[in-house]
C-alpha cells in the first residue's frame, strides 16, 4: 500500500461525509481525490485466509471496536449468531449490505437488514477481526475445558485506575478501515443482527492509526505528538510473527490464531503541553521531530542502550520508554502493536478525554504482554503523563475458511 498521508486520507473520508451535509461548499463537492486516496477507498481485503485480517493486515487509519456481553444463555442461538455474523462481515469487507437488498430494496413494512449509512461508500480496505474473553468460558455454552490456559484475566497493574464499564468483554469486534463511516456501519449491523442475543458492553472509536504493520507505511504520531510504533513487528517479518503472535499451543481451535489486549490509555495532555522538548525526548527515548533514538541519527536506527552522554548518564535514560519496552530489556519478547488515537469529548474540568487505544496481539500474554506492562507501570517516567482506564483480553481465533464460519472449531 503507498504511503498517503493522514491529512489527505481525512479530506477524503471527510469530503464523503460532507456530501449529505447542509454547509457543503460547491468547491468540496467538485473536489477529486487523488489516485492514491481512490485506491486506498477502494481496496477490497480478503475475508477469508488462514488468519483473520485486521491483524497483520496493513493498519488502516480509523478504527471502531465494541466488547459485547452475550445475553443468551442458548449454545444454539450464539452459534447461530457467529454464522449470520461471518456472513454480514464477508459481505461489507467486500463492500456490499451486510445483506442483500438490505438497506431499501426489502420489505418496506419490515425494518431494513442494512442500516444504509455506507449505501454508495467503497470497501475502503475494511477488515473484521473477532476474538472471546475469558468471560465466556464460563457454564453457560459448554466451553469451560476449552478455555485456554493463557486466556488469563488480565492483572491490575500497578497504577491503573480502570472503569469496570471500559474494560472486559465476552465477545470483541475490531473493525478498521479507511473509512469512519464504513468502520462505524461495520459494527452498528453486527450488533443490530446481535440484538436481544448480546448487548454493547463498551466501544471506542479511533481517529488515526498509532503503528504501522508493514514496512510500506510510514510511522504515525501518537497525542504526544511523537512517532509511534518504529520497532513494531511488521508483516514482512514471518519469524518474528511465527515466535512471538501466532499461537502454537493449547486448544486446537486457537492454534493458528493469537491473543489481543486491549488497553484504553488516557493521556494527560495538556501536562505533556507544558513540558520542555528536551524532557518529553528524554522521556521517550527518542528525538520528537526525525524519531531517531536519542544518540542516533534516524528513526530506523537501532537503539543502542549502552551509548552515554557527559558524565557516563545513559543518554537513552533508565526509565525511558523506548528501553523498558524494548525486546533487549525483556529477554528479546516483542507483541505486534495495532493501536489508535483517540479523543473522546472533554472530562468536563477542561481537559480533553484524549489518548491510545493500544491494540497488541501475542503468542501467549503472560509472557509477553504481562511483563512488558509490569515494566513499564512501575519504572516508566511516562506514567507521570498517562492514566489507563479500560483493559480486556480476548482469544483471537484463526481465520475462517469459506463455508465456515468465526469461531467454528471453539463450537466442534
């Protein structure tokens, strides 16, 4: 995929909404986008494959994700549910209703099967990603001794301040493209077909991708203001993803898949605002215009956490961000990150709700993402800055095959 930049990519997406609007310029609406734009609205991703898209699938820049209590207590009806889900979610990744004739061309008496808001929009790249809390191993569907063992509830790490109403989740749905509208109807039709079986228990919408997941994208910048994401695991990089996101043990029907944790990060902003460049870099561990790392020259430089400035300080600080997440300060364990940006209003004392939603897929969690987070909330100068207030985990099946449908071998 080319490189376009965020600000053409939100013109584009934004002149679509503004098409319907009352204020609508005549010179936005005359406006054509550029090939670039087109092709990434365009782009259909495969639905079916041996893992599900939305994970190493190039990150698209927006983003709606929704956790879900299933409110049945029937193993039929959840089954039931999974496979009109599949078959909604293959037909709006290929840029159709998510059913046929479903928006205007049904019954007119009836409610329509398609809510309408993306009638005319492309696919733009959308995937649907669905993975289960460990919340729905419980009595109810018969999938106690299916749980796997490291679809842990996650710890309460040292600093969190969570809201129960932000955080866990029977089912998750991650829906992204480059398309607001086309993300937001993706998950608005799941969970209209859903209803009465499973109810919304939290969702988040993000506004610009926080890491890149092939090296044909640039690295975006994070509310800081700082790239994000340089040394993330890339879809080029089979071995990395082969040791350390596609899981290999436990149950059958989550071997091929991976774990997702989901981490609602609220950044304290306008703190961040009235500190000194000099600080924020040394906070990060890398310089805020190139991303370099502090001693280096360019962004794709490698770390060296052994270079040292006047007086023998380190100048990549003890607890600075970038060495306590490091692979070389957590006996080389990497997670491959898929996070947003997001702003969600102000708190009503004047400061913006605004921050991360981290999104990090591994191999197992109590490996990798547990003692990466274990770090970072107990030495990182960042935490001064930040404030977690939501976290889920999820087990993240493998792909379904045609016929199939999301979560088939969990139910076999």
């Amino acid at each position: 995929m080319t490189g376009v930049s965020r600000r053409r990519l939100l013109g584009y997406a934004g002149a679509g909404v503004a098409l319907a609007g009352a204020g609508a310029t005549a010179g936005v609406l005359a406006a054509k986008p550029s090939p670039e734009v087109e092709n990434l609205a365009a782009a259909k991703v495969p639905f079916y494959g041996d893992v599900q898209a939305g994970i190493t699938t190039p990150a698209q820049d927006h983003m709606h994700f929704v956790a879900l209590d299933v409110k049945t207590t029937s193993r039929e009806e959840l089954v039931d549910l999974l496979k009109q889900w599949t078959a909604a979610a293959e037909r709006m990744t290929a840029g159709q209703e998510a059913a046929e004739n479903g928006a205007v061309g049904g019954n007119a008496a009836a409610p329509p099967k398609d809510t309408g808001e993306a009638l005319d929009l492309p696919a733009s790249a959308l995937t649907i990603t669905i993975g289960f809390g460990p919340s729905l191993f419980d009595d109810r569907f018969g999938l106690k001794d299916k749980r796997p063992e490291a679809l842990i509830d996650l710890p309460r790490f040292p600093q969190d301040d969570l809201d129960p109403a932000r955080s866990n989740g029977d089912i998750c749905i991650q829906a992204c493209a480059n398309d607001p509208q086309v993300a937001v109807h993706a998950i608005r039709n799941l969970v209209r077909i859903g209803f009465g079986r499973v109810a919304v228990r939290w969702s988040q919408l993000g506004f610009g991708r926080t890491s890149s997941t092939t090296r044909a994208q640039a690295t975006p910048r994070n509310m800081f203001g700082f790239k994000d994401g340089t040394r993330n695991i890339k879809a080029e990089d089979t071995d990395h993803l082969r040791d350390h996101v596609w899981v290999t043990e436990g149950p059958e029907w989550i071997r091929g898949g991976t774990y997702l944790v989901a981490r609602r990060i609220r950044m304290h902003i306008e703190i961040w605002d009235r500190t000194s460049l000099t600080e924020q870099e040394q906070i990060i561990g890398r310089t805020k215009g190139e991303g370099a790392p502090l001693g280096q020259q360019k962004e794709f430089d490698e770390p060296d956490l052994h270079v040292r400035g006047a007086g023998g300080v380190p100048l990549i600080g003890e607890v600075s961000h970038i060495r306590l997440a490091s692979p070389e300060s957590l006996n080389g364990v990497r997670i491959l990150r898929r996070g947003y940006n997001f702003t969600d209003g102000s708190d009503g004392l004047g400061h913006l709700d605004a921050g991360l939603f981290f999104l990090g897929f591994n191999r197992d969690t109590r490996t990798h993402f547990v003692p990466m987070q274990q770090a970072l909330s107990t030495k990182d100068k960042m935490m001064e800055y930040v404030e977690h207030t939501g976290s889920a985990h999820f087990a993240v099946p493998p792909g379904v095959k045609e016929g199939g449908f999301w979560g088939e071998g969990l139910f076999r």
